[in-house]
C-alpha cells in the first residue's frame, strides 16, 4: 500500500519527502450555548525522518493538533494531506485504516489492552491489517525486540513496570511501520530517569529513520527534537529548529 | 480482519467476566430447556403411540362409561351416568347378534396383589373380568398356554391369564402354566401367559391379570363397577355400520329415548390417537408462548449485559479504534459476544431439555427421541435472538468517537 501512495503524481510535484501538509486548518466545536474555536488557522509541513515536538499551554489548542495529526479527527475547514492523500474529508473507515497503515501511537497513560499480553498488544495493529498469523507473532516479536522486551513477551500489562509498559506501548507503534510515530506526553507518567530512558529510544528510533512527533508541555522533552513548534491561541506561535545537544 | 481473530477475541472478553456470562447464557438455557423438554416428551409419546403401542386391536371399538383419558375420571359428568352392568352386557350381545366379531366385556380392578410361594407383585396388579375375545380385543399375543375360553367365563373357573411383567415377577424360572396364584386370598389357575406388550397413556398392560368376568363379579363384587365393552367390526368394510348398530343397542340397552344424548362414550385406537394429538398440540402452543416469553426475557438480558460491557470497554473500544479497527470490526465483536452468549445457552438448554424430555419419556414407557426439528429450530431462534438483542449495543460500540473513548475512564 506504501508504495503505491509514493507514487502517486501530487506527491512528485510537492516533493517525496513531504509526510503531512496541513494548509490553514481550522477546528470549531459547539459546547452547548457557545462555540469553541480550538484552531483558528494552522499552517505546518512535515518531512520525513523529523522529530517534531509539539508544545504548548494547556487550552492552546495542543491537544486538538495531536487528534488531527493522528487522523483521530478532521478539521472543520482547511487542507490536509498525509502522504498526499487528502485525510480532511475522510470517513470513519477511511480513517481507521490511514491510522492502521500510517500512523503509530504512544500515549501518555500507555493504553494497553489489560488481559492482553505484550505480545497480543503488539500484535494488534497487524490484526486489523489483515496480517497473518505466523508473520504477525513474528513482527510483534522483533518490534518488542527492538525495544528491549525480548524477555516480556508473554506477561500482561499488570505485571510490568511503567516504563516496560511504555515500551510495549512503542513496539505496538512500530510494528506497522507507520510513517509517523505520535507521542502524547509519553514520559508523562513514568519517573524521570524512565523517562530518559524513553526519550533516548526516540533518539534511536529517529536515528533509524522514523518521524516523530512528541506533544508535550515538558521543555526538557521537547529539547530531544530537532524541530519545535509552540501554539498559543490556536494558533502557531512559533516554529524553529532546536539547537540539539 | 479474519474472522478467527474475533471469535478469538469474543470469547477472550466472555471468559474474563465468567460468572455475568453464564448467568446471561442460563437466561436462554431455561428458555430452551423449557420448550425442548416439553417437544421431547411429546414426540416420544406420539411416537410410541403411532407406531404400534396401540391399546385396543384393529376394527375394534369400545364403548363405556368413562372415556378413556385418565385426568377426566371423577369428573361428576361422567361419574353421574350409570354404569354398564353384567346385564347390560347380556342384553347388549342379544341385540347385536351376529355382527360383531366379537365382544368383550372388560371390568377392571387395579390395586390388587398376586402372590406365589414367596414371591408377590406389587399390590397394582391391573385385574381384569373379562371374556375369551380378551386377547384379540387388547391385542395381546399369547406366549405360553392358552387364552380363557368360552367354558372358563361359563362355568366361571378359577383359572387366569397373566401379563409378561406378573409372570417374570412370580415366576423367574419360568413354567407359569398350571400352578396357581393367589389373588386377595383367592385361588386361580394360570391358564397362560401374554407375550410383552408395553403400555400407553400411564398403564402398563403387562401388569394385567386377565380372569373370567363371572368369577371376577363372584369374588370381587359387582357394587360400583362397570364394563367396558370392545367390540370387533368383522372388517374395515362394515366398521361404520357396526359401530352404528353397537351405539343403538346401547342406547336400547339403557333406555334412552331419542332425544337422549348418548351417556357413553365411544373411542377406538383412532380416536385415542387424534386425542392425544389434541392435547400434545395444546401442551406444544403452551410449551412455545412460554419459552418465547422466557426466551425474549432473555434477550433482554443479553442486551443489558452488553450494553454494560460496551460502557466498561469504551477505552479498550477506543484503543482498538485508534490502532485502526474500523466500525464494522468493532460491531462484528460485540455481535459475535452476544451471539456466543445466546448459542451456548441454546445449545445448553438443547442437552439439557434432550435429557429431561427422555427421562420423563422413560418413565412413561416411551421411545427414546431426539427432536432435530425443535433443535434446530431453538438455534437458529438463539442465534437471532442474540444478533437481533446484540445489534444495538455493537452499534453503539461501533459508533463511538476515538477521541472520547480514549479520554473515558
């Protein structure tokens, strides 16, 4: 399915390493009597293999970037493009499979499924992609690898640490080779030394060639990206590189 | 996603919540049970009804007091009416004359004991008064000696003809014939023995004593009995006729004028069989309306309890959403949970309702049946009971919004 999206025409002409192209988005919701403007417009380009934070106050209109970002929502008004596939004026369905196919998440409270061990929450993406069995346990098998839980890979949720926890939770994000990984506070509820742990991981993961994209409100997180980008207001604030150590 | 993946997945979440599960399936286990008991029960009856445990012989017709089905004995409209007496009897065979083939007059006493040696029944022996037509009339078959004769009932010997159970009871070595038993301090010879027959309707033929209705009349009494009497047809062919002449001599017989309603009643194998159709049908609509209220009662249940797992689950709902499931994945595990839930409570209540409808059926002394019929009927209703009862909880599953079902707690 990759492939067949890079070799799509628009694609070509905008640059092939252009991941999201988000031109002027805009997001209203009615709470009862009055009408939230969460984005007011968003201009962003994302390449790929950046790493990406995504900073600001809470009521800054973060939260509901990251609901876009991960195609959990679609803007009220505005373009958005993943890999050149127009994802503003998607159903459900189509959605759920950009999620399945482009997108890996990491949340801040992991979102494992409890009675489910390491490797059946791994596993989980591939199930709704359609992979078979064999290849399935095989895959989930290396992303845990990769994150260092060779050894966890029968025990449940409850019998792991915070940080193993989060860890499952990467592997689950990798395991679909998606073309983005999307944190949300993932070091939020971890100590901070699991927390660097986590954050180096990142580090290999973009060095290996992934993009992610970390929501935080932690300057100490977002000094790990080499791009950050501040909202205030629903709007961006700022955008620029970081000095990386 | 494959199917297997769900099933897998349907019956992972129905196992962590054993007990709510099982409580929900014996909603539908007792809706089942209830209506293939009863359907068994009855099958195995009408079976062994139609094929061949039949009460009365062919061309054969009996004619009473009481019709026979016990539930209406001591029903003051047919209690009232006179009973048929030894005379009545006479007179009725001087009336019918040679058209019948033959008749039997039966006169019953059922809470009587034989005892031989040392060896005794229990004290339910069905006695029956009666006349050398009794073999051909009850069809029995004679396994050893001989029937009673035309000279036993004339000169009302002491002699009997015992039913196979009677026999294996006072004579497990055998050779019956020619010794004698007593019955109620009485004396009678075994004239012979009735080859195994079975029963019907709650009696149980080789439990009968056959003995000459005279003798009967001299040691029992003839106070407060009355006779049955079966009449044979010569053929199919005059059947009808002969019926018609029986039920005019009996009504000659007992004086009645033509305005009278007759105060018997008449029944052959027939009419005993399309009885108990009457009444199997009356107990199947009964049986039906039952389960499908306990069934739909049941199904409300399994609606509840998925609604209550589709509110613990909206995070695990919204985190299956999130990692790609689409609506149609999410509905098909619900749909398959309360499908799940409804088929092991069918098939439960199949076992079990098989079980009972054949014990109960044992004890009636009927064949042993399985109702395909009902079986699969009770699937296939369980199976849409749980997708009909399931559909709006997995919709409602189906149709939640990732954001908010992640963000539950």
């Amino acid at each position: 399915m990759p492939n067949e999206i890079a070799m799509e025409p628009r694609l070509a002409r905008s640059g092939a390493d252009v991941v999201i192209r988000i031109e002027g988005i805009t997001k209203r919701y009615v709470m009862g009597a009055t009408t939230v403007h969460a984005l007011k417009g968003i201009d962003l380009l994302i390449r790929r293999n950046e790493y990406l934070a995504v900073m600001g106050p809470s009521g800054s209109g973060k939260s509901t970037l990251m609901n876009m970002l991960g195609c959990l929502d679609t803007p009220t008004s505005g373009r958005y493009e993943f890999n050149g596939q127009d994802v503003a004026n998607m159903e459900d369905d189509e959605l759920a499979a950009i999620r399945n196919r482009e997108i890996g998440f990491v949340f801040q409270t992991f979102n494992l499924l409890p009675r489910s061990t390491s490797l059946q929450n791994v596993e989980l993406p591939l199930v709704y992609a359609g992979v078979p069995a064999s290849e399935r346990r095989h895959r989930a098998a290396e992303a845990l690898f990769r994150v260092g839980l060779m050894d966890r890979l029968h025990h449940k949720p409850n019998e792991l640490s915070g940080g193993q926890r989060q860890r499952v939770a990467i592997a689950r994000a990798l395991v679909n080779r998606p073309s983005i990984i999307l944190a949300d506070e993932p070091t939020g509820n971890l100590d901070s030394q699991t927390g660097r742990e986590i954050m180096t991981l990142f580090e290999n993961l973009h060095e290996g060639g992934n993009t992610i994209i970390v929501v935080t409100h932690e300057e100490a997180i977002a000094r790990h990206a080499r791009r950050v980008v501040r909202l205030r207001d629903g709007k961006i604030e700022s955008d620029h590189a970081t000095a990386h150590l | 996603m494959l199917l297997v993946e769900t099933i897998v997945m349907a019956w992972r979440s129905l196992g962590a919540n054993k007990l709510r599960s099982a409580l929900t399936v014996a909603g539908i286990m007792i809706g089942i049970f209830s209506v293939i008991s009863v359907m068994t029960t009855i099958a195995a009856l009408q079976a062994s009804i139609e094929t061949g445990l039949t009460y009365l012989g062919s061309n054969i017709f009996q004619l009473s007091k009481y019709p026979l089905n016990f539930s209406v004995v001591g029903d003051s409209r047919f209690k009232n009416r006179r009973n048929i007496s030894y005379a009545d009897y006479l007179r009725f065979s001087r009336l019918m004359g040679t058209e019948a083939g033959l008749i039997c007059p039966k006169v019953w006493d059922n809470g009587q004991q034989a005892v031989f040696g040392g060896r005794k029944t229990n004290p339910n022996l069905e006695l029956c008064g009666t006349n050398e037509g009794f073999t051909t009339a009850n069809d029995f078959q004679i396994e050893d000696g001989r029937s009673l004769s035309k000279e036993d009932v004339e000169f009302s010997r002491a002699v009997c003809v015992v039913g196979q159970q009677v026999f294996q009871r006072l004579f497990p070595q055998g050779g019956a014939v020619g010794q004698t038993i007593r019955i109620n301090e009485r004396k009678y010879e075994v004239a012979g023995v009735f080859a195994s027959k079975g029963g019907a309707f709650g009696s149980n033929d080789d439990n009968t004593v056959a003995i000459p209705i005279t003798r009967f009349f001299q040691d029992f009494g003839s106070k407060n009995r009355t006779i049955y009497l079966a009449v044979e047809a010569r053929n199919q062919l005059v059947y009808e006729r002969t019926k018609g002449l029986a039920i005019g001599a009996l009504r000659r017989v007992r004086g009645l004028r033509p305005e009278d309603p007759n105060d018997f009643e008449i029944y052959s194998n027939d009419s005993l069989a399309a009885a108990f159709r009457s009444i199997a049908g009356i107990i199947r609509i009964g049986a039906f309306v039952i389960s499908t209220v306990a069934l739909i009662a049941a199904g409300v249940g399994i609606m509840n309890i998925m609604l209550v797992s589709v509110t613990e689950r909206t995070r695990e709902i919204g985190i299956r959403k999130a990692l790609g499931a689409r609506q149609r994945e999410i509905r098909r595990q619900f749909l398959l949970e309360a499908l799940f839930l409804s088929l092991f409570g069918a098939f439960s209540g199949i076992v079990l309702g098989v079980a009972a409808g054949n014990v109960l059926a044992a004890w009636l002394q009927a064949q042993m049946v399985f109702p395909w019929g009902w079986s699969l009927a009770g699937i296939l209703v369980c199976s849409a009971i749980g997708i009909g009862f399931g559909f709006y909880p997995a919709q409602k599953a189906a149709s939640l919004d990732p954001i908010e079902a992640l963000r539950y707690e």
